[in-house]
C-alpha cells in the first residue's frame, strides 16, 4: 500500500505518518528530507525530486509533505491520498507549540540536521500563502490522483478510515 499525506504546515502530517507507520510496518518517508538538507539547506527542485525519484521503493509506503514540486510524481504513484484539511489557525498554533516543545523523535525523523525555526514568513506562510495555493493543489490531487482520495478534517476521522489499519 502506497499513503501519501498532504496538507498544511503544522496539520500534524509527519505525526500521522510516523504512527500510520507504527501501526502498519511500512516505512515512512519525509518530502522535507528531500528538498532540505542540514543545516536548513533549501536544494533546488530538480535535485530533491531527482533524489526522490530514486529514493522511492516500488513497494509500499507513506509520504508526507506539501513540497508542490512533488505533487504529482506522489499522486499518480500512490494508492491512498490523504488531505488533511486543518484551518490555518489551528496549524499556526501547532507549529509554535512545536517550536517551543522541540519533540526530538519527530525532529530526527523528519530530517536530520533541520533545525526548527519559527519565522514570520513561515507563519504567514501557513495562514496566507498555502490558502490561496490549495484550491489549485486540491484540483490538480483531483484530476491527477490513481488511487483513493481521502479527506480529513480531524484525529477522529482519520481512526475511522479503515483502509490503513489493514
């Protein structure tokens, strides 16, 4: 089985993936550790896709991630797209309370090396930017998606999908 998970910063992505990835066995991979490399080095798009392209085992897996560039290489490829759809000011209040705990699990496995900032363009970039660009993101998932598309709108929700607890 192929899950791909997308959504805002801060929707919890990277927590549902490394749980999803617990709970099935199948590993989980980090679109973040494709297009940025320590320390907080932003690679160029060809690169990290490049690096993706080979990267990504035929086999089954979890992605998560929001990296456009990627989009549709993920989707035609996955089984299961997942769309977390939280309101940017619940992602924006998750990120700072992410910045101000630093959980090193999630900080390892997302990329090694990054180290979390908090910025005010990230912050609008969570509230305004990712916003306007989701309507187009959501309809090019649409038209472009092989598999199922799921969208989730909170923690329960995603217990009741039974497609990943298989």
């Amino acid at each position: 089985m192929k899950i791909f998970i997308f959504g805002p910063p801060g929707a919890g992505k990277s927590t549902i993936a490394l749980e999803m990835g617990r709970r099935t066995g199948l590993p989980v991979y980090h679109l973040d550790h494709f297009f940025f490399k320590a320390p907080n080095i932003h690679v160029s798009s060809a690169e990290a896709m490049a690096e993706l392209e080979t990267s990504l085992p035929d086999g089954d897996w979890i992605m998560e991630g929001n990296h456009g560039d990627a989009l549709d290489f993920l989707i035609k490829r996955a089984d299961h797209v997942i769309i977390l759809e939280i309101p940017p000011l619940l992602c924006t209040y998750r990120i700072i309370k992410r910045y101000l705990q630093q959980n090193p699990e999630l900080k390892q496995a997302v990329s090694e090396g990054w180290e979390e900032t908090l910025s005010w363009q990230f912050i609008w970039f969570t509230l305004r930017i990712f916003p306007r660009n989701l309507p187009r993101q959501l309809e090019q998932i649409k038209m472009t998606a092989t598999g199922q598309i799921h969208f989730i709108k909170n923690s329960r929700q995603l217990d009741d999908e039974i497609f990943w607890k298989q």
